[in-house]
C-alpha cells in the first residue's frame, strides 16, 4: 500500500465513495429523482433543480488560480471548518490515533477531534505566543500514531506568524503525518503562504477561507490544500453535494477579477486601521498590553477587567473574552472606521472629531462586462484604473486627480467586439458609486463651474440636484482618440448624469479631439470637486432633501 494511504484509516482506504450523479450534463437526466422543473422566478433559480457536482469545475478551478495552485490539490468545503472534520475523519481512528496542538490556538481543532474521538497532545506556545520550535518537535516525537499537527498562521486568537523552519522539520521529522497550517488570516499578513512548499512536502496541508478578506463568512467556503493523494482520500469522505449552486455563483462574483480590486483597496483600509486601533488602545485605562497582530484582530491583556466590561455593555460592543483559558486576555476584531471609532471611545479614548469618509463601491456584472468601483471623495491616495483601454483609463485617473477623490475601478468587457459596452457600462456603475457615497448630501457644496483654457475650451457647470440632465456642445474634428471613439465622450457624461443624480452642462471647443475629450473629463472632476466638498450638515437645498 502506497503513501498517504498506509496513514489513512483503513476503512477510509477501503471505501467506495457515495456514487453522485456530479452535476448535470447535456443528457436527459432521469437518474437522481429531481424535479425537472426550476423553482420560480426561474430566471434566478436556473438549475436550482439539479443536484450539483461535488466540486463545481469552475469554482475549483478559480480558487486553485487565486492560491497558486493546481485544481486536483482543491477540496472546497463548507468553511475551512470541514477541511478539518474531513482531515479527521479521513485520517484518525477513534480511540487510536491522535494529533498535536500548540495552544492558545484555533478552538475547532480540538473540539473536531473530540467529536472524532481522536486524542490531543498539546505544546503551548511561549509566554510572550511564540512558538517553542524545539518543544513542539519534542512533543511531536513523544506520542504514538500522531497523524495530524495543526497549526495556525497568523495564529488565533494571537495575532502572530510562524517564524523559522518549524513547518518544515515537522514535514521533514514525521513524514506519516500530515502538518496542517491553518492559513485564514493569510491575507492580512507579510508573510508567505505554506502552498509554496506544497510540491516540497507531500504532507504539507494548507487551509484556505473565504470568509475573512472576501467577506464571504455568511456563504460558507473555505478549501484544504495538499497533494493530490491526500486531496482523492478527504473527497471519499466529504459528502457529495457540499457546494450550493447559489454558494458557486455568489463565490465566483466574489472572486471576479473586477472584484479583486475592491477587494484590494479594502485590505488596504483594514491594515490601516488596525494600526490606528492598535495605537489608540495602548492609551486606554482598561489595557495593558496590546499584542501585535498580522490578522484582522487585535489581542488584549487588560488591566480594568469589570470596568472594560461594563463600558462595552453600556455602549452595545461585543468583543472576545478569552479570560477562561488565558486569564486577563480579550480579542477585538477590527472593523470599519466608523466601527473602530464607537470601540476606541468605549475603551476610554478620546476619538478626533473627524467626519467619516464617504465610499461608495458598486459592483456591476452584465453579458457584456464585469465591473467593480470603489471611490472615496475624502482620500484620494489610491487610484487604480484598468478597463483594458488606455485612453479611457487615463481619461478616468485624470478624473480621479481633478476631482480630488479615490477610485479604484476595474472592468473586464467585450472589447473583442468594441469598447461601447466597457465605456458606457463604468460611466454608470461609477454614477452608481458617486451618487452612494454622497449619501443624503448633507453639507455638500452641490454646484461646480469651471472653464478651463488652453487651445481648448471648456465650460461646465454641474447641479448635484438628484435630477439626471446632460447636454453637451462641441464638434470633435476626428472620430477618436487612440482606441476611445469621440462619440463616447458625450455619452460616457450621460451615463454618469443617469445613475449619479446630476445635472452636467459641457460645452467645449477646440481643434484636437484628445485635448477636447481630455478637457470635458477634467472640466467635470474640477466642478465636481467643489460640488462634493462637505462643510457642515446642511442639505443645500430649501426642500430639505436633494
């Protein structure tokens, strides 16, 4: 018998997994007792009817690109919880075999096993929750029939990364056993992803989730990553339809290249503000110690226990009390700006009355285009354009510069066919984006005019009145610019009128179609500019309401 299956179970290794169907086909399927029809509205529901492949192709096939990976080293599961009981289930006799542990660590290791009725072996972490390289290899080597070493990095509930070759001398010193690193908090982390030493250790597994940066907890997906051997033996175990066909969907629009972007810019503000948490808390009366983190949390040593509980009660802020296993300890997840400001003042810090910037994202999927936008009119440090037409995407940096505002777009058309739908299609998701971040328009300026001068003319003015209306004057003397037609320029302002909410009145001259697009983009991002500027909390307008 051939590795990994001389250290899976024996009935594991002798099991005829459960024979599904695996996805509808182009046949006429009378085999597996559905209903032939959709649910209603079937324009929704489409194969809602139909039992779905155990590991969806496509699905696999874009988690495999996302972690650098090949499909065949893909389970998905339900979370990267199930890649665990699979583990488990796959590879530990009950009464018999047992699995290792570096405590205070992830709590469903050993709640898995004991369902499985695997025995735990532990080596706690150092005081300050590193890991004892050489105390986790001793423990490895005093126990019989280990079959599984979990660890986790950045490790839960701590905050901290594996450092040196520990991973490896585990993979090197016990090759009948499979090392597990749970990688959940992976993104938020400098560190390097265990898949690169996947093909270098054939009982290296890697646990990926979706439910963290992609913001998908709600959706339950998660994958086990390892060799394809090991990967053949955990899919016998898992059962046959793990994967929803509204879960596919809803993961492969998460995960469209367009929403990477967002997804992007959003890691970025998650970074940030757990540096501003981090040094906002080490000044609160209730905290010790705030630990450093490479995760979307922070841990706590605290000082004012009750007083810390009760001010958190008072102001409706939960947080992770870990104090029965790690005494003094609480954890608290970083959230949104606005978030860490209600939890900074709860703690007994003085927050800077400061407005919360306005964001606006809008991700827009048709036949013909995938889109995803994320702007802020109060940070304009981040631009990333990419619509796969250069002339457009500098038009639209150029739109993010004047108009002093952050944009993050992305689209992926039908250019193949012309660049109408990839034009016409960002104008209006990026209306749509605009008009979420201004909100109810308190304080806002809500008119702009601007005439720019060169030997090219032009004149715009722009209401933020909640009343889409667009006219535009001029003549371009030839019918593009680079891959841009002209006669997108009047149409691309339309769009952005229509979904936006906004009056824009150009009115250009001149004898350069490039200068004459360029300066309508910038005309309208310097009105804009002062348009969205935020002073106050007035509505501008005598209804109350724009």
């Amino acid at each position: 018998m051939n590795w990994p299956h001389t250290i899976a179970r024996k009935a594991i290794v002798d099991f005829a997994a459960y024979s599904a169907r695996g996805g509808s086909t182009g046949a006429l399927h009378l085999d597996a007792n559905e209903s032939p029809w959709a649910p209603p509205p079937v324009s929704s529901t489409k194969e809602y009817n139909r039992y779905p492949e155990q590991q969806p192709a496509s699905l696999r096939a874009r988690l495999a690109d996302l972690y650098g990976v090949n499909s065949d080293q893909i389970m998905i599961g339900r979370g990267a919880d199930e890649g665990i009981e699979v583990l488990l289930r796959t590879f530990c006799e009950a009464g018999q075999d047992n699995i290792l542990i570096c405590p205070p660590t992830f709590g469903y290791f050993k709640t898995a096993a004991d369902i499985q009725g695997a025995g735990i072996v532990e080596a706690p972490l150092n005081e300050d929750f590193t890991w004892n390289r050489d105390q986790v290899l001793k423990s490895a080597s005093s126990v019989n029939n280990l079959k599984l070493i979990f660890l986790c990095s950045p490790n839960n509930p701590t905050g901290n990364v594996i450092e040196g070759d520990l991973v490896e001398a585990l993979c090197e010193a016990h090759p009948n056993s499979l090392v597990v690193v749970d990688e959940a908090y992976q993104e938020f982390s400098n560190a390097i992803s265990y898949t690169e030493k996947l093909t270098q250790y054939q009982n290296l597994v890697v646990l990926r989730t979706l439910s963290k940066v992609y913001g998908l907890a709600g959706v339950r997906t998660g994958v086990a990553i390892a060799d394809p051997r090991v990967i053949d033996l955990m899919l016998k175990v898992l059962p046959p339809y793990p994967v929803p066909r509204p879960v596919e969907r809803t993961v492969m629009a998460a995960l469209s290249p367009a929403a990477m972007s967002v997804h992007a810019a959003r890691l970025d503000v998650w970074k940030s503000e757990r540096t501003r948490l981090s040094k906002s808390l080490i000044n609160s009366p209730y905290v010790k110690t705030v630990y450093p983190s490479q995760a979307n949390f922070l841990l706590l040593d605290i000082a004012d226990e009750d007083g810390l509980i009760a001010e958190l009660k008072k102001r409706q802020v939960k947080i992770r009390d870990f104090r029965a296993k790690m005494p003094g300890k609480m954890r608290i997840s970083i959230g949104t700006p606005e978030e860490n400001d209600i939890a900074i003042a709860a703690f007994g810090v003085s927050v800077t009355s400061m407005l919360p910037d306005r964001i606006g994202e809008e991700h827009r999927t048709t036949k013909e285009t995938d889109i995803a936008i994320r702007v802020n009119l109060d940070d304009a440090s981040i631009t990333k354009i990419d619509t796969g037409i250069g002339f457009y995407d500098h038009m639209l940096e150029s739109f993010a510069k004047h108009g002093d505002l952050g944009l993050v777009l992305t689209c992926k058309g039908d250019l193949e066919i012309d660049p109408h739908h990839t034009i016409e299609d960002c104008a209006l998701a990026l209306g749509t984006a605009l008009k979420r971040a201004l909100g109810n328009k308190a304080g806002i300026g809500r008119f702009g005019f601007v005439m720019p001068m060169d030997e090219t003319q032009a004149r715009v003015a722009i209401d933020l009145s909640g009343r889409p209306a667009m006219t535009f004057k001029g003549e371009f003397p030839t019918d593009r610019a680079g891959e841009f037609p002209a006669e997108m320029c009047p149409h691309f302002f339309e769009s952005l009128a229509q979904t936006m909410g906004a009056a824009i009145q150009i009115e250009v001259d001149g004898e350069n179609t490039h200068h004459m697009i360029e300066a309508s983009f910038k005309g309208v991002a310097k009105a804009l500019a002062p348009a969205f500027k935020r002073e106050g909390d007035i509505i501008p307008s005598t209804k109350g309401v724009l």
